[in-house]
C-alpha cells in the first residue's frame, strides 16, 4: 500500500478522489491501492531546552548559551494532532511507499520530514510536487514523482533556519530577560523579529526627532500650466521675494520644449510580497489577512502556490497561458483581444533563470464559486495582473517646457498617454487614480509670450512616513534599504529579512508581545518596544543586513551551495560572542517598561 501525506486534510481529499481512494477511514481515505491522510500543519517542533539538560529548565546566565550537542524533535501537546499522528504512524508501519503529499515549499517540506522521522519511516519516500491543487496539476505530479533525495538541501534549509531561530530565540530571549529585566520582564528576542522591530523604531525615532526647516518655491501660472522655478528651493524668504519681484509684471517666453516618448512596461506579475503589499495599500488588508485569503485561493484551486518569491513565469508556463486565458470567463470583455492572436512570450515574464522551485501567483483558469468579497478582490486583483502581463506596453510621451522670465529660468513638465495598452486592463478600477505628474501641458510654441501669475509658496520640510505594512514588508524584503526600482529589488531579495511565508507571522508576533500597535494603517512601537530596542546593546541582533546575509545562506543551503553544518557553526560562534559580551556588560540599561 502506498501511503499519501498531505498537509491539510482538505488537500488530502483532494488528492484521494483523484487517486480513486474514495473508502473514508478513520483519519485517511483508501482505495486503489493508495492510503490517503493528512497532518495539520507542524505536529512536530524541536525540543525544550529542559528536555536536554533538567537545569536548562531555570533561566540562569551560568547555563547561557545553551547548545545541545545534537537537536531532537517531539510532537506538540494537542489532543488532535496526537490522534491523528498514531494514525499516522500506523499506516507509516505497513506502507510499502510514503508519497510526501505536503506544501512545495522550505517549511512544507521540513513538517513532512519531521512527521516521517517521529514515525520511524524506513520505506522509499516520492514526493509530490506540484504549483496548483488542479486535478490536471495533481495528476501530472503523480505521473512525475520524484525521489526525496533530489529535496534534502530543501530540508537542510529548513532545518538549519528552524535550528537558527531556536539557538538565537531561546539564548538572546533569556541572556537580555535575566540581565536586564531582573526577571521581571520577559524580553523576546529572535532572529528576524527583532531587526524588524529594529525597522519600526528606527523610523519612530526619526521621525521624533525630526526638525521641520522652512523653505520657499517660486511658481508661476501660464496658460494653465504651473511653471517652477528651475532654481529649486529657496533657503530665505527675502531670496524668494527678490525673485518673485524680478518676475513679477513681465512676460514669461517660452524657450525649449522637449517631447521624450517612451514605453511603460506591464506591472510584474505578483510574488507573495508584492500581493501583500498591493492588498495593504488598496484594501488595507494586513499582511497575514493577504496570506490567508491567498492560501485559501490555492486550496480553492483558484490561484497557484503562493508562498513564493520570484515575479516570473518559467517557460513551461507558456504554452497553459491561452487555456487559463479561457478559463477567465469574468474577464472574457479583457482577454478575447488577447486570444485573438498569438500569446507574446517576453523575457519580462517568462525567465527560467528567475524561477527556482515555484513560478510567480497566477489564476488556475477555474471560475471562483461562492468566495467571500476579501476573497474576491484579491481574486481580481491578482487575475487583473495577470491578464495586463499580455497586453501591449503603454506608450506615453514625457514633455518638458523651459521658459524664462527676466533671467530667471522656469519649468513645467507633463505626460500624456499616447496609447494606453496594459493600462486600459486597469481602467475600470483605477477611474479616480490621476497623478500630478500625469497631467497633460497645453500645446506651446518656442518663442511665444504671454503673461503669468506668480506666487511664493511657503513651505516646510516633512519627516519620514511611518512605516505601514506596506512599506515594512518591502524593507523586510531589501534587508531595510528603500528601493522602488523591481531590478533592484530583485539583487536585494537574496539579502532579505525572514521569507515571504514568514514575514506576516514576524509582524503577527510583534503585535501579540505589545512591540507594535497600529493607527489606521500606521506601525507605531510601543514604550515596550522602543525600550527593549534600545535595552539591545548589540549590533548583531538588531541588524537588518547581518539577518538578510543568514537569510542569503539559507537560500544557498536550498541551492546547495553551502554547508548546512557552517552556517550552524558560525551561528554558535556569534551565539557566543553575544552571551560573553552581555555577560560583561556593567552599564546600567535594566528594562523598566511593563507591557
């Protein structure tokens, strides 16, 4: 008997109506030669520390750092997950072949693995791996298992990443509790949720600490358009009122115009981060709302794998587009132009250098039956992208106007949509989007004359924006640097904080243990957070590049080209040059704020 493990009992049932395993069982379906059950998610998790050592069990500095000499796993205290893991480890015991049904993905395959190793698992495992719960996609995944071998260093990753946060979570947590919160206070500290702490406060602290200067701009109304002074800002009042004097009553004279015209290029297709981050600004959704409705979308077989963080297609893909294209029939008015001709297969989207275990999130092509409103606007959202990834480019024309008025050399510039393409994919949604910089300029003459209307705009320069859980969740991706531009973006993931399947957890966390909290869209610290940030002395736990760099050797450990065993090495030789350092730390920074 072959024995299928999937990760949800949903999927399972899936998965069991397509192998022909329609006998329902206690805890697994069977039939055709295959068991069908499920887990619920992790029923294993790495050991206490009082589970090694009985004195691990009091927080003391004497026992600080803690290394086990070697990890072990046990399986959670819940009544459910206990139940069924028997069931579980039963079938294991008579399986000729285990299928590891579980996500596609790093943590996926760690709570698989975990499960078989608690299970004493000594048959051959083929693991399934698939980027939708389509039964085209299920079967095609049966018809090409692959060997569990060809996925260790998927499991090294994982296993590394949860060995990490468990030296560095249990150490830092109770090394900064007992030496400056005098027990009083439990201080949590972690590998990814402090440095993004780090974020928030770092941002809190300049914006109150900001102090706003005056400055003035000359500006000037002609023909409808408003010219700049090409100057820029002034410093003083009294350099503004002498150029606005100098303008002021003579005739401004256009003197060059220039029309660059250009294309703009389809939005990406979304990866996990930039969805939550879209459904943030749009909807106001958090970050682990966007997860969940997103995930639900999957196992609706609506929408593909979606813990994933690439923007691209991989070749494959290609020749599926048209079909699902078909399968869109809300959207039929978008895509019959589409259809009409030969799908365009640009690099912009399809690069298999871009795409590792899981193409970007895309619609399946199945209509969406009975999904909630949230459901349905993520939904659109996500399937608008996709449709717009195959439209023609936009082109627009930028124009700049230089004028001058006395010597004084002003600018106006604007941009007009020559075709709209891609964009008209979003015209229905976006009808009362208009930026300043989209406004079209009137039609002007070198050389032309005429008079203006001049005025001095008092100003005063602005501090940082919160963060929200928009702009946190980029920062988390690019390790803290801002960046808009995707390219760069891009280079920066290898470096990023935490993964897109983790990140909403991290902030999950950080509301839950009274770190953050929110004003409308707004992440503000705590007086607790703010104080345990600044209560870390060290560098190393609160920085977003050193995290972003395990990250990145996390991701070569997938890729296999680095050692699982280094990275845990060089992790215990930080571990204890931060315990030493605390440990030797006289100042006087005990933590006093009660959550």
């Amino acid at each position: 008997m072959k024995v299928c493990i999937a990760e949800k009992p949903s999927v399972a049932r899936e998965i069991a109506l397509i192998l022909g395993a329609s006998t329902k069982r206690n805890g697994y379906f069977e039939g055709n030669g295959y068991q069908v059950t499920w887990t619920f998610g992790h029923f294993c998790t790495l050991k206490e520390p009082h589970e090694y050592y009985a004195q691990w069990k009091r927080w003391s500095l004497y026992d600080l750092p803690m290394i086990p000499p070697r990890f072990g796993i046990k399986l959670i205290k819940n009544e459910g997950a206990e139940r069924q893991f028997r069931v579980i480890e039963e079938l294991i015991a008579g399986a000729e072949q285990v299928i590891n049904c579980g996500d596609a993905g790093q943590e996926g395959e760690l709570i698989q693995r975990w499960v078989m190793q608690k299970a004493s698992c000594h048959c051959p495992v083929m693991r399934l791996w698939i980027s939708s719960l389509t039964e085209e996609s299920i079967r095609e995944g049966f018809k090409n298992l692959q060997p569990q071998e060809n996925f260790q260093k998927l499991y090294e990753a994982g296993l590394s990443r949860a060995i990490g946060d468990w030296l560095l979570g249990m150490n830092a947590t109770r090394l900064y509790t007992v030496k400056y919160g005098q027990n009083r206070q439990v201080l949590s500290i972690g590998r990814v949720q402090t440095p993004t702490l780090a974020l928030i406060v770092a941002r809190q602290l300049e914006i109150e600490s900001f102090i706003p200067e005056a400055y003035w701009e000359l500006k000037t109304l002609y023909r409808e358009a408003v010219f700049s002074a090409a100057k820029g800002r002034f410093t003083t009042r009294e350099e503004g009122e002498t150029f606005l004097a100098q303008i002021r009553g003579s005739l401004l004279t256009v003197t060059d115009i220039a029309t660059k015209k250009g294309d703009e290029l389809p939005p990406r297709l979304f990866d996990l981060t930039s969805l939550q981050v879209e459904c943030n600004k749009k909807y106001g959704f958090s970050a682990d709302e966007t997860l969940k409705l997103i995930q639900s979308l999957y196992e609706n077989k609506l929408t593909t794998y979606p813990r994933v963080d690439t923007t691209f297609l991989s070749e494959d893909i290609y020749p599926k587009i048209s079909n699902i294209l078909r399968g869109l029939k809300d959207y039929q008015e978008l895509t019959a132009v589409l259809l009409e001709s030969a799908i365009p297969k640009s690099k912009k989207v399809f690069d298999n250098t871009k795409v590792t275990d899981h193409h970007a999130i895309i619609p399946t092509g199945l209509v969406p039956n009975n999904i909630s409103q949230p459901q349905r606007q993520v939904y659109d959202l996500l399937t608008l992208r996709f449709i717009a990834a195959f439209y023609p480019n936009c082109k627009v024309a930028s124009t700049t106007v230089l004028a001058q008025v006395e010597g004084v050399v002003l600018k106006a510039t604007g941009k007009q949509i020559l075709s709209p393409g891609w964009r008209l994919v979003f015209a229905k949604v976006d009808t009362n989007k208009a930026s300043d910089e989209e406004k079209t300029l009137p039609i002007f003459i070198k050389g032309e004359q005429g008079s203006h209307e001049p005025s001095l705009l008092d100003k005063m320069t602005q501090p940082p924006k919160y963060h929200t859980e928009a702009s946190l969740l980029r920062a988390m991706e690019t390790a803290g640097k801002l960046v808009e531009d995707g390219e760069l973006r891009d280079v920066l993931k290898e470096n990023g904080i935490g993964r897109p399947s983790t990140r909403a957890a991290i902030i999950e966390t950080l509301f839950k243990r009274n770190y953050i909290r929110k004003e409308k869209k707004n992440l503000l610290a705590t007086a607790t957070g703010v104080e345990l940030i600044q209560t870390i002395g060290d560098g190393i736990l609160k920085s977003a590049e050193l995290t972003g760099m395990w990250e990145k050797k996390l991701r070569q450990i997938e890729k296999g080209e680095y050692e699982a065993k280094v990275f845990i090495e060089e992790l215990k030789e930080m571990l204890q040059e931060l315990v030493l350092g605390v440990k030797n730390d006289h100042q006087a920074r005990n933590f006093n704020v009660q959550p």
